[in-house]
C-alpha cells in the first residue's frame, strides 16, 4: 500500500494519525535520499570502471597495432598481407569503439550524475530543512500550551488575555508552517518521479547510443570481416597443401640426407674445429668454425660459431688456398685433422678438424688434397625420374576424356578434385589410360566402373607423372615472380606473357585444362571448389621446382596463386595475344625478387590509383656495373641475386662476378637487375600526392633526376626540384 495523502486540514487536528502518516512521508524522503546517494556513487565507480575499460581496451588496441606477423620465405601473397594488417584494422576499430564509450562516461557524469546530486541537494536538503522547522515550531507549540494551561485562574484579566493571544499567535503560526510543510512533503513525492527517473532516462539514452554507434561500427566492419574471413580460409587452405609437401619432403630427408643437399655456389662448406696455437705454456685451444670453399677463386672464408653464445664471435677470415695436406695419425693427437696453407702466408699451415673420417675426404677432394673421392661435395640436382606420361597425342586423349567424363558425371560433386580416389584403383585406371589400345576402349562417361574422385584422381596423376610439369621447370621462378609483387593488372599481363612462351604442346593443354577448371569454379555453389580451393589442388600439380627445398615449398602459396590467375583470367590468357612490349618476368621489378618487405601503409593506400607497368631492364652504360655480391654471404640470402635464371644465358649479355651474365639490351634482362643502381631520367605519367615526408609530390610531366632503385619494393628513389624522395614505379616512365 502506498502513503496515505497529508490532508491540509489534518494540520489544525494534528491528531496522532496525522503524524504517524507525516512520520511515513519523511522515511520514504530518507530512503530515497539514501538510494540517490548510493546510485551516486555507483554511477561514479561506473565511469571510473568504464575509463579502466577503456584505458585496458585501448591498450590492447596498441599492442595489436604494433604487432606485425613476420612470415617465411621472401614475399607475402595478398592473402596474407590482409592478415597482417587485419590487426591494425581490429586496433582501428577497437580505437573508433573507445572513443565512443569516453561519450558514453561522459554523458554519464553529465546527464546523471550531476542531476541527482542537484535533486539531493536542492530538493531533498529543501525538505530536510522545512522539517527541523516544522519540529521546532510543534516544540515551541506545544510548549507554550502547556505552559499556558498551567496558570492560575485567579490572574489578572489583562494577563490572561495576553497570554492567551501570545499562544493563538502561536498556534496560527504552527498550523501555516504546518500547511507549507505537509504541501512540500507531497510536492517532493510527486517530483521525484520525473527529476529522479528523467536523468535516468537520458543515462540510459546515452547508452543506447553507445550500443547504436557500436552496431554502425559493426556493421561498416561486416564487409571487411567477410573477406579476411576468405583470406584466413585461402590461407588456410595454402597451409595444409603446403604442410603436407613440407613433410614429405621432412620424411624424404630423414631417410636420405646425402641425397637431399642444396646445391650451393660454395664447392665445399659446413664446420671445421680450428687450431689456435697459444703462448707456452698454454698450449692451443681448436674452435668451431664455419668454412666455406669456392674452388673457382680458391678462396677460403672462416667464421667463428659458437652454439652457446647464440652466434658469431667476430668476422672471420678469408684467405686464398695453396695447398691441402692430410695429417697422419701419428702426427696429432686428434683425429680427422688436415692442414690448409694460405698462398699469402707460405709456411703457416693452419689445422683443422672435420666431423668424421668421411667428411674429412670430402674436404680433402674439394680442396684438392690427398684421398680424394671424386664426388661433389654439394650434390647436383637430381632429375625426377620419368615415367610413362608424354606430352603426345595420347596424352591430350587421356586428358580430354577425364574431363568430359567430369563435366558430364560429377561437376557438382562436392570437394572434386580434392576428394582423392582408392590409390589401386586411380593406379589401375591410369594404366589402362597409358595404354593406347585400352585407352580408346574406355567409356568413362558413362560407366559405372569408375568413380568421379578416381578419374580425377587419375588425372591429377597423370599430370604429376609427366617429365616435367606442365608450366615447365624452366619458366618456374619467371611465373612465381609476378605472383610476389606488382598490382593484379601487372600480374594478369605477366602471367599472360609468360604462357605464350611456353612450348606449344604444354600451352595447349593447360589451355584445355584450365578451361575445365574454368566451368568446375563456375559450380563452385554446388561442388564447393572456388577458384582459391582448385589453386591449392593444381597448384603443386601444374608447378613444381626442379629442387625440392623449404624455401621452394614456401612458394606453394604463390604457385597455387599463377592458377588461380589463370582460371579467373582464362579467355584473355588463352584466347588473346599478349602486349609483345610487355617485360620480360625477371623484370617486371626494379625490387629483388628475393626480399620484397611487408607491405608499408602508404603502398596500402596507393591501391585505387591507377597502374601502368613499364618495363625497367635498361641498357648498361659504359661503367654501369652491378654491386658485386660477397663471397662470403651464406648461400641462403644470395641463391636468389647470384644464380642465373634458365632464360638468361650467356648470350644475353656480358658475365658479372662468378659468371652470372649481366643484361645487354632493354628485351632481356637477368636477375642481376635487381641490384642494378638506374642512375638515369624519368618522366611522370601520372600525378601523385605525398603520404608521407619521405615521398616525393608530383604532377604529370613532372622530370625526376639521378633516378635509382630504392630498397622498398614497388618505388624508385629521385631528386624533383632539388627534393630527394621515394616515387611510385608505376607511377613513372624512364627516359
């Protein structure tokens, strides 16, 4: 039940239930007094928890931000470089998300806070105030009546009368003090119910638009979650095929280690224990060291290795060989010991100590001792052993009747061409297939006897069994090379130039295979295999280096990458001609093939404007000579600059250091290019605003001086108008 309504004519009464619902009227004031000043409170631990939170988030935030995902190998696909930045677009959003909830904490203190506390103050401390009135004056009141009806009959009139108007004059003011209170008790009840409940209402308010501007924020970041939700799947995808490979390739070594050794530009490398001989009577001490030997040059590099101390201890020691001698064992209390002798220090032999005997004869052969073996100390490539699959007219028969019976059986299976068949069963219809008179026999299309997953499996095989892969071993680094770097138009006009260089056998058949895949990615909603999903597959069937390493599984990705390419760009790969100015693939940029770095932001930003691909293999001029690369880089940071491609031959141009031939004219050009210092002109093709401070503002026409290439992928480093900046390569034409 409610509180029963103060009558203002109670107040002349001022009868005992009176006061008991006056007494009622005040617990409640008191109650509410006590509840605002606690929500008070609550309100203010609120926005000092929401400000924790959002110090907490937006640390988070940062910590995201300055995360960057380093990856193996040297170059990211698209795929990967949204996921790298994905965590500066969670920072970004958490960021936009923060700012909102300082509004929010905000309007807490304003629409809150600060109206119950002036509620309290002013109305609640009104009330307080009215009551230690109306209780002294019902004091007083009742004071002087008793007083008054204490005296004596026997008085005066005149001081009766007086005394009698003093407690009339009394009595009136109790009754208006009274009335003004009983009226401020029921006003403050009443108006508590808006000046309580509208703060309120706009605190609420503010957190409906808190969660308002979250669910707009959600939902500008909707688009972008879908698509890193396909980056994350396609690179998920490019994982397992690349794992797989990766630990075949594991088992294989573990197997055969001598049969698995990269070739190497070093004739001879790997630890030696190192003599060093100390003052008597101290003796010597032998330390590990890392040798490298090239044969050609004679030249020797050293370099102290210590497993303990995490590295290096210095910058070893490099001198040219005279002469190897094996020591006897007799001669030295250790074994597997030879002695090398420098040319420009006759006399001093050095002494050292291989693993075992057998790697001891292996130095000894490749420098020239004693006991050689004539096996290289670095194993040559080993060629994939051939099997029955040619490049012949049973080969396209093979080919064409897998896919008709494909397309016309199972082009909505689920997981075709993923889903593999039973091993003796793909094994026994391949050989029927290889067999000319069997092979014409066959009715895939309309038998029972054979699975969809077993001729496509079949098929993959056959493609695996061919000599060579079909995009050829050849043209193997040309194609990944464009799939590394440059825009999507650049890539399309390379991969397209560089089919129409393959033999004209394998380019008819990748054409009608592609064209296959073509239609399956085209019943993607049914089979589930997108274009992503059929680049993972063929992929490693269609491209495969001709050394097996990590660092070539690595560029799986980008392989299956020059697939999809070729399925999403079918009609104008195969059906037209490709721009005959267009460069050649080692050198569609002026970057080494081997280290394009991450991404920065402001290459991220330059994705809209428009591209224009130039072709910057230039002439040397008299003097122009690329840096030399040092002999005593480790192979794994050099294979890339210093060996030759199979396109570039020594008739391509004059040799540079240890043979590598140097780009003689504008149409060819080796991987020395890419250390090539330009020094030349060029003009602008297109405007450009700078992004940053290190960057260079343009218009079109604009001429650049002293143009060079720049360590950044994608840019060229020139002088405008006295500046020195970065430019856009494809923003430029050199003259």
């Amino acid at each position: 039940m409610g509180l029963q309504p103060l009558e203002f004519s109670d107040c002349y009464l001022d009868s005992p239930w009176f006061r008991e619902r006056i007494r009622a009227h005040e617990a409640e004031l008191e109650r509410t007094n006590k509840f605002i000043k606690e929500l008070i409170k609550d309100g203010k631990n609120l926005i000092a928890a929401t400000k924790s939170l959002s110090a907490a988030q937006r640390k988070f935030a940062h910590s995201l931000r300055d995360f960057k995902f380093e990856f193996i190998g040297d170059a990211e696909t698209d795929d990967e470089r949204c996921i790298d930045a994905s965590l500066r677009e969670f920072s970004n959003f958490l960021k936009n998300l923060e700012e909102q909830r300082e509004i929010m904490a905000l309007s807490v203190t304003e629409t809150l806070i600060k109206p119950l506390e002036k509620f309290r103050k002013e109305q609640l401390g009104a009330v307080k105030e009215e009551k230690k009135k109306f209780d002294k004056e019902t004091e007083k009141n009742y004071s002087l009546i008793d007083k008054h009806l204490t005296l004596s009959a026997r008085k005066k009139d005149s001081h009766l009368q007086e005394a009698d108007l003093q407690v009339e004059q009394t009595r009136q003011h109790f009754y208006e003090l009274c009335l003004e209170y009983v009226c401020k008790l029921q006003e403050i009840q009443e108006r508590k119910k808006f000046e309580f409940v509208e703060p309120m209402l706009s605190f609420f308010q503010g957190m409906f638009t808190f969660y308002h501007q979250g669910h707009e924020l959600s939902k500008d970041f909707n688009h972008y979650k879908m698509e890193l939700q396909i980056n994350i799947q396609n690179t998920r995808n490019r994982f397992e095929g690349a794992r797989s490979e990766v630990e075949e390739l594991m088992n294989k070594i573990r197997q055969n280690p001598k049969d698995h050794k990269r070739a190497s530009q070093f004739t001879a490398e790997g630890y030696l224990y190192v003599q060093e001989k100390r003052p008597a009577p101290f003796g010597s001490s032998w330390v590990k060291h890392y040798c490298m030997y090239r044969k050609t040059a004679k030249k020797f590099n050293m370099i102290p290795f210590e497993h303990r101390s995490g590295g290096r201890l210095g910058d070893g020691e490099v001198f040219f060989l005279k002469e190897c001698t094996r020591r006897h064992t007799d001669s030295i209390d250790r074994r597997f010991c030879f002695d090398i002798e420098a040319a420009d220090r006759p006399g001093v032999p050095l002494t050292v100590q291989a693993f075992s005997e057998e790697e001891r004869k292996q130095w000894l052969e490749a420098l020239g001792g004693k006991e050689a073996l004539f096996h290289t100390f670095n194993r040559a490539i080993i060629p994939r052993p051939e099997g029955g699959a040619q490049l012949d007219t049973l080969g396209f028969t093979i080919l064409r009747k897998c896919i008709s019976a494909v397309e016309t059986r199972g082009i909505n299976d689920q997981g075709l061409y993923r889903v593999v068949g039973v091993s003796s069963k793909v094994q026994r219809l391949l050989s029927m297939l290889m067999d000319a008179k069997t092979c014409n026999e066959l009715d895939l299309e309309n038998s029972v006897d054979w699975e969809v997953k077993t001729v496509t499996s079949a098929l993959k095989q056959y493609l695996r069994s061919l000599p060579e892969p079909l995009m050829t071993y050849e043209l193997h680094r040309d194609f990944i090379v464009p799939a590394k770097s440059g825009s999507p138009e650049s890539r399309v006009n390379a991969i397209h130039f560089l089919v129409h260089k393959l033999p004209e056998k394998n380019k008819e058949m990748l054409d009608i295979l592609v064209k296959h895949l073509t239609n399956v990615s085209n019943h993607s909603k049914q089979n589930l295999m997108t274009v992503a999903n059929l680049g993972v597959v063929f992929g490693p069937t269609l491209m495969r280096p001709q050394e097996e390493t990590v660092a070539a599984i690595m560029d799986l990705k980008f392989q299956n990458i020059v697939v999809e390419i070729l399925i999403e760009n079918h009609e104008k790969i195969f059906r037209t001609s490709p721009d005959t100015a267009f460069p050649e693939p080692t050198c569609l940029s002026a970057s080494p093939p081997n280290a394009p770095p991450r991404q920065s932001k402001r290459q991220g930003q330059r994705t809209k404007r428009p591209v224009a691909v130039y072709n910057l293999c230039l002439e040397l001029e008299d003097g122009d000579s690329p840096s030399p690369v040092k002999e005593d880089t480790p192979t794994s940071s050099q294979d890339s600059l210093s060996t030759p491609s199979p396109t570039t031959s020594a008739a391509h141009g004059p040799s540079g250091p240890d043979g590598n031939h140097l780009a003689a004219d504008g149409g060819h050009c080796g991987d020395w290019t890419a250390t090539t210092v330009i020094n030349r002109k060029a003009r602008a093709v297109y405007p450009c605003e700078a992004e940053h401070s290190s960057e260079l503002s343009f218009e079109i026409g604009a001429i650049f001086e002293d143009v060079q290439t720049s360590r950044e992928p994608g840019w060229l480093e020139g002088t405008l108008n006295g500046k020195r900046g970065l430019i856009p390569q494809n923003y430029v034409k050199l003259l």
